[in-house]
C-alpha cells in the first residue's frame, strides 16, 4: 500500500469516528452524520420529539447535525418556535391522559416555566389545550381550549364542541378568551405575519378572520357543503390563506378532501389537489410554494381511528403549476384521526430544505428525522435511534 493510500484511508477512519461521535449523546445512543447544508443554516437549529423512557422529549439539533441537546423530558405532546426563534412553547402532560399544561423553554435550555396549568386535574372531562401559537412580537401565545365550559358535565363525544381561542402572555399573566360569545367550535387557528389578526377554522363550515384583541370577528369564506377543514394557515407575505378540507363522512381508510388557497380576504378560491388523500399543507417562506402529505396507503392498526398511515411529502407552486412528489424522502409512517394536524415536516427558514420524519424500516416505532433539499438532493438523516423521533421544526430566522 502506498503511503498516499494509507494517508487516505487513516484520514476516512478518522472522519468516520467523528461523525459517528459528534450529534446528540444521551438520546438511545444517537449518531448524527453532518449534512451538507448552506453557511446560512448550518448554525440553525432542528426542533424534534424523541420518544424517551418516561415519554416524548423535546430536543434540538443544529441543521449540520451537530450539538444536539434535550429541552425537557416528561410527555411533550407538541411544541413551536417564538418567531424570533429565541424561545419554545410546548404542551406537556401525563402519558396516560389527554390534557396539558402549557410551558415557555429558552432556545438553549434554560429558563424552563409553566405559563399555564389546565383546568380539572386528571378527571375525564378536564381542560384540553391543543394548537398554541406565538404572536407576532413574542410577548403573547395563543391557543385553543375547552375550559369555558369546565362548569359544565361534559361527555366525550361532545367535548369537542366546545373550543375557543384563548391567548396568554408569555410570562403567564394575562390570560384571555377571545371568543367568548361565539357559538361555534374553532377547530384551527392562525396568527398572521404581522401579528395584527387571526385567522380560524369555526365548525362546521367556516373560516373567520378576526382582530388580535377579539374584535371584528367576520366570515371570510364558507367551506365545501359537507366538508370540514383541517388546518388554516395564513401566507408568510399576508396576502393568502391557505386550508385543506376533508370529507368527515367518508370512511377512516378511504378520507379524501382537497387542499385550497383564498385571498386573505376571503375571495378568489383556488383548489390546488382535488379529491384526493392530501393534508398538512404549509407554505414554503417565500409563499411561493406550498408542500403538503399525501396518504399513499395503510398499515393495520388497533381500531379505526389508530390506523398506521402511510404518507409522502408533495410539493406545488402556489399558482397551482408543477404538482410532484419531492424525491428519495422515503414513508412518514403515522397516526391521527383525520384532522390531526401534528407535523411531519417544516421547511427551512431560506426555503431551500426540508426537515422530516421517516420510517427507514417501515415501523412506526422507529422513526428518524431527514434533511433533504427541495430539488431531492442532499438527504441527510439526523438522527439514528431504536425508537422514534418525530415532528420536527425548523428554528425560525431572526426578524428585524
């Protein structure tokens, strides 16, 4: 062997060890390869739940796989990013239970407080919390709650029926309802881009825009006849919103529904996918593009409604051109009634790349997180573990 070879083959061993040394440490042994990813988003950070002994962790990763750390351990149910990316709010609860209490971490771990306990302890027809959002500024967290009408005997199936949108400032003082003399039920909300209105999903069939103080609540748009939508997300440039809608009629396994944009006005409806089996859009930062899932087939599950589904990440022009599947991203494998709107993915603050979750054996029980270009280049994956680490997000570029 030539002592060129032999230069070569010492120096791939040594990169090879340290690939497999550097990442996130304590997490079921993880080794992170780095990714090749731009100067600009290297140092950004890769939001993530790992599915711990005593529950799902909260953990980030830099985009380059590198410094991986746990934010807070115990049963995180989901979590966001302030806007600035300085700061996460998460819910977190008992393992065995539905409801959560709200808690506001620093990017670096520190600083970790509970901003708001839920109403009614462990009993069965407790406060739950669901979809929190940060304002605009970072001073306010926004979610949806049925602790209005805890006074009341509540049964399962009606619980549902019962949501506001409620916001709380972030040092856990100033709690309000916003909707208090709504009849409806908001199902999906959304703060817009410059922090002045919310969007919102009220059951059955429409979505309302509103001031961010509560006032001024009006319809904008009246959904397809029979449909429910699924999630509501307003453009990054503020001009459109964005929503997916979904036969609830239809058979767990056969769900099908469309995905659509309107003006932020509530005019101009364009349908993107028709009838088919898509869900979970976002848009690209630009708003240029939207990505969304497509379930592409099922897995046996426990009952109807634990059903192990089987999804791909699609991506077209918000003009409605070049629908396709985005290439080499492999099944996201997994659970929710239809109108769960848990992430699978999260696109880059540059919109160059996307964070997702992937089932490389096809388990459920095993799942990793991937970074891979939108072109379909470059995939990376993050994390290697024997159980699963799921819903990631992307840290949110500082605004001016």
């Amino acid at each position: 062997m030539s002592t060129r070879v032999g230069v070569w083959l010492e120096s791939s061993r040594l990169w090879l060890a340290v690939a497999l040394l550097v990442g996130l440490g304590a997490v079921g042994g993880t080794a992170v390869a780095v990714a090749a990813v731009s100067p600009s988003q290297a140092n950004r950070l890769i939001g993530f739940l790992h599915q711990g002994a005593a529950g799902r962790e909260l953990w980030t990763v830099r985009a380059d796989g590198k410094h991986g750390r746990k934010l807070a351990s115990g049963n995180v149910r989901m979590f966001v990013w302030s806007s600035r990316g300085k700061k996460v709010a998460y819910l977190r609860g008992r393992p065995e239970s539905n409801h959560a209490d709200i808690y506001v971490v620093n990017a670096d771990g520190t600083g970790q407080r509970r901003i708001l306990r839920h109403v009614g302890g462990e009993h069965p027809d407790a406060e739950e919390i669901s979809w929190i959002a940060w304002s605009h500024d970072g001073n306010k967290i926004a979610f949806m709650s049925n602790r209005a009408a805890e006074h009341i005997p509540l049964r399962s199936d009606l619980k549902s029926f019962d949501y506001d949108l409620y916001v709380i400032d972030v040092d856990g003082t100033g709690l309000r309802n916003l909707t208090p003399t709504r009849p409806g039920d908001i199902r999906s909300q959304d703060w817009s881009p410059d922090g002045k209105h919310f969007v919102l999903f009220d059951w059955p069939d429409q979505i309302d825009v509103m001031n961010c103080d509560g006032s001024n609540l009006h319809l904008v748009f009246t959904t397809t006849p029979d449909f429910q939508v699924q999630t509501v997300i307003w453009s990054p440039d503020g001009r459109q919103i964005l929503f997916s809608e979904y036969d609830p009629g239809s058979p767990y396994t056969d769900v099908k529904g469309d995905i659509a944009l309107i003006n932020a006005d509530g005019h101009n409806r364009r349908v993107l996918t028709r009838n088919l089996y898509d869900e979970r859009p976002t848009f690209s930062p630009t708003s240029r593009k939207v990505a969304f899932t497509r379930r592409v087939g099922l897995a046996p599950g426990v009952d109807q409604y634990d059903s192990r589904i089987v999804s791909k990440i699609y991506l077209v022009n918000a003009n409605g051109t070049q629908l396709h599947r985005l290439p080499h991203t492999g099944p996201i494998i997994h659970r929710g009634r239809p109108g769960d709107g848990r992430p699978l993915y999260s696109w880059s603050p540059d919109g160059k790349q996307i964070a997702y979750t992937s089932a490389p054996n096809a388990h459920i029980e095993q799942q990793e997180i991937y970074t891979i270009n939108t072109d379909g280049s470059h995939k990376h994956r993050l994390t290697h573990n024997k159980s699963s680490d799921i819903a990631p997000a992307w840290q949110p570029r500082p605004h001016r």
